[in-house]
C-alpha cells in the first residue's frame, strides 16, 4: 500500500532510518517496516512450500524474506515516481518514507490544479506499471521451475499488487487522488472531489474485507496471508481516508482565513534594550529588535526572554531573538491556505507578517493560528 500525505509538516529525520536522498528529499526507512516484512515472511512461507514442494524449510523463508523486501523495493519505485513527478511540478517533498506494509511521499504543498494532483498521483502506479511489466516479460524466459522463477514470479506479483491496489478507486490511495482530480476538474470544488473519493475508500475497506473473509470462508490456500494484509490494508484506507477528509474540512476554514485578523500587532524596538523591558512593552504585541544600522536582529523570543529576564533583567533584548529567515516572512496579502501551508512546514513558531512595500505589518504565532482554525472549524 502506498499514498501521498499533502500538507502536513514533519521534521524530517524523526520518521525512521535514512536510507538516502534524492533531490535534497530524505528516504526513510520507518521502525515499523521490519514489523510489516517479519509478518509478509511468516505468512507467505507456507505458500512457497505449496509452489515448490521439494524446497527446504531454509529455502522456503529465504524466498519468503526475499518477496517482503522486493515488495519494499516495489513500493519505494512507486514512492520515487510521486516524488520525481512532484518536484518537477514545483512542489516541495519533505520526505519520503517507508512503513509496515506500504509507503508516504509527504507533499509539502496542494496542488492548485486538479491536472498536478492527477499526474503525481498517476506517477507511481506508472512505475508500478512499468516493472511489473518487466517482470512479466522476464516470466516468458527463465525457466518455469526452480528458486529463480519463483523470485521472478514474485517481483512481478508483487509490482502488479501495488499497481492494482493504489488504483482503487478510494482515498488515501491513488486511485482515490485520480477521482478527487477528475470530481475536482468536472466541478471545479476540490472539497467535493475530496467527499466521492473519501466514500471510495470506505468502499475500498468493505471489499478488502469481505475478499478476505471468503478466502477464509473456502479455505484459500493464501486464506491466512490474504487476512492479514487485507485486515491491515483496510484499516490503512479508513484511517487515512479519515485523515484526507479532517485536512480538506481544516483546508475550507482556512481558505476563508484572514491573516490581518490572526496577527499581532508589531512593536519594534533597539535591540540593545534591557530583556525586561521590552518583555513589558511588549503586552501581547510582537516584537521586531532592530539594531542600531537599522537591521532587524529578530522577532523577542517570549519564552526565551522570559528565562533570560530572570537572571539578567538588563541584558540584552537581542540576546533573546529568534532570526528573522526569508522561510518566516509572510506578506499580508497571501491566502489564508498559502499562509497555513506555510506555516505547518516551517519549524517557527512565530512569523513576521510584511506588506508589499517590506514594512512589518505584525507578527503571526502558531498558536494563534491554530486557535483561529480550531475556531473556525467549529
């Protein structure tokens, strides 16, 4: 299983194993993908035993290990396709990373068009595509007996699985981005693309189940294996539909959003005043440090200031400043959305807001923020 999570910020490293870069983007390879290949390799060994009698038992859990990383390779292709495909479209990836049974290219920004949404989306299954073709192709060689055939076998299966499922007609899978494009396109309301997509998956985690529950019911060789992925996979689907539908209603509030009416108001003062007073002057207002050649040394760390005030009233203001960089600079006139994207993949937790001219016009924090959208979503 594999998606694309749009919009919500991590920190980059925190997800696992780095495994590589591509592009500046970080590969990660999570905890939890042991646990998903330990359970691949337990349940798909009986099966190998089944399609090739005369292996041993060590032969048997060696080509079973191998499909569980193979489908890891297989997903991280696919994952690699969103993410090449992203990035050429001008949107930022934070990061790419591998988990139990599937995979996240997590989008740093949303598609302003349904075409974009449509070709990242469509990106992975492609590659998916392409490799299980190869696969197939190789199939009509090798030999249709023996190890080799058996892992040629599984890399096809396992790039066909992946090309198939993503293309289920459900969020969080691409299929499910492919019909939020197409709803988005014919109607012009991402919103309603988001809902149609948002009852695919729930549709999507109703088969899987039932599918998986007939294997049982008729005693399915791969019964066992079949549960087990199917069970996850559709509380993989619920969840993450569930997820797409809190972030596109977190996404209308938003784009009714004002950011005049969430900043504080600005209070600049020299950078060499003492840390107490300017935590007084600052009475619930932002406040810009400006050194004496006019450059801004930053915005008054609060909490900083605070613990620097303890000790050392007279020190400093500027000792308790937090740069001002150009990723925390928000003009005045940017939309609400383009503000919250901006500020969920900035690790700051206070933005100097500008108007076109440069001057400062106020201070957004992030709590701010985060009570007008819990306001608004209300």
């Amino acid at each position: 299983m594999t998606t694309i999570r749009i919009g919500r910020r991590q920190s980059g490293l925190d997800g696992g194993l780095l495994l590589f870069r591509v592009s500046g983007v970080p590969v990660l390879l999570a905890p939890s993908w042991w646990i998903g290949s330990l359970v691949v390799t337990v349940l798909y060994a009986p099966l190998v035993g089944r399609l090739l009698p005369e292996a041993s038992s060590t032969l048997s859990w060696t080509l079973s290990a191998t499909f569980a990383v193979l489908l890891g390779l297989s997903v991280l292709a696919h994952e690699l396709g969103h993410c090449v495909v992203a990035l050429r479209l001008g949107l930022p990836v934070r990061r790419l990373r591998l988990f139990l049974l599937g995979g996240i290219a997590e989008i740093g920004r949303t598609p302003k068009r349904p075409g974009h949404e449509g070709l990242v989306a469509v990106a992975g299954p492609a590659v998916s595509a392409v490799l299980a073709a190869i696969g197939t192709g190789l199939l009509l060689i090798v030999p249709l007996e023996g190890a080799l055939w058996l892992l040629v076998l599984e890399f096809a299966v396992a790039n066909i699985a992946v090309t198939v499922f993503n293309m289920l007609p459900g969020l969080p899978l691409d299929g499910g981005r492919l019909l939020r494009a197409g709803v988005w396109a014919l109607t012009g309301k991402r919103a309603q693309g988001t809902r149609a997509a948002v009852v695919g998956g729930a549709a999507v985690a109703v088969v899987l189940l039932g599918w998986a529950l007939w294997g049982v019911a008729t005693g399915s060789p791969d019964r066992w294996l079949r549960l087990g992925v199917c069970v996850l996979t559709a509380w993989f689907v619920v969840m993450g539909a569930s997820g797409e539908l809190s972030a596109e209603q977190r996404r209308g509030v938003s784009d009714n959003l004002r950011v005049g009416d969430v900043v504080r108001p600005v209070l600049q003062l020299p950078a060499e005043s003492p840390v107490a007073d300017a935590l007084s002057a600052s009475a619930g207002r932002g406040v810009v440090l400006v050194r004496a050649d006019g450059v801004a040394a930053g915005l008054l760390d609060q909490a900083r200031a605070e613990r620097l005030a303890e000790v050392s009233p007279l020190a400093p203001a500027e000792q308790a400043a937090e740069a001002i960089r150009p990723e925390t600079v928000l003009l005045d006139s940017e939309s609400g959305e383009d503000v919250v994207e901006r500020v969920q993949e900035v690790a700051a937790w206070q933005f100097l807001v500008v108007d076109e001219n440069g001057r400062p016009a106020g201070v957004l924090r992030r709590e701010d923020l985060r009570a007008a959208l819990r306001s608004g979503h209300r």
